[in-house]
C-alpha cells in the first residue's frame, strides 16, 4: 500500500517504514503528526483518487530530525567585465518517518 500526500506545498509517494527528507517543518524531534492532504492510495486491490483529497484518508508519521543539505555552490560571472560572485547555499529539511497510511472504508 501506498499514498500520495501532500507536505509543506509539495507530492511525496509514501510507504509505510519510509523515511522522507521534506522542507522544514517547526515541530521538535519524535513528535507524532497526522498529515489529512492525502491525494492518492493504492492499496493490492483498489485505487483511490481525491478530487483534490481522499475522504478519509490521512498519513501518519513520526519526526525522526533535522538536517541539512549538501552544499550548493552558486557562482556568476560575465565575461570581461570583471565581475565574478560565489555564493553557496545549504537546504533545511525534516526527517520524517511514515508510521502508518489510513485508508477509507
């Protein structure tokens, strides 16, 4: 079985026991959220499509941390003027750990 669900503006495909890198959320390590954006879930003998949410339907899971990306290195340069810039960047993401997937009857 599994499900897509919506976090923080953007799709993940869940499974149950997955652990998910998604944009940072505000809550504190080993908290339990219930996340209701369901947009899809398959199960072995059906398929459930929300127009734009399953009824019903909602994701369990457990904040396992927080972390940051890799390094990404922003450079801009023009060509003959001299003008050169280096920046780099590092992403804030919450682990989460996908407890359970509650289908509708």
């Amino acid at each position: 079985m599994y499900a897509v669900v919506d976090i923080a503006g953007q799709q993940f495909q869940v499974k149950e026991g997955s652990v998910l890198r998604v944009p940072r959320l505000a809550w504190e390590e080993g908290a339990k959220k219930t996340f209701s954006d369901v947009l899809l879930v398959r199960s072995e003998t059906a398929t459930m499509v929300g127009s734009p949410h399953v009824a019903g339907a909602s994701v369990e899971a457990t904040v396992v941390g927080h972390v940051r990306g890799e390094k990404i290195i922003i450079f801009k340069m023009k060509k003959r003027k001299n003008y050169r810039r280096r920046n780099g960047h590092r992403q804030d993401y919450t682990e989460i750990k996908i407890d359970g997937i509650v289908a509708p009857n």
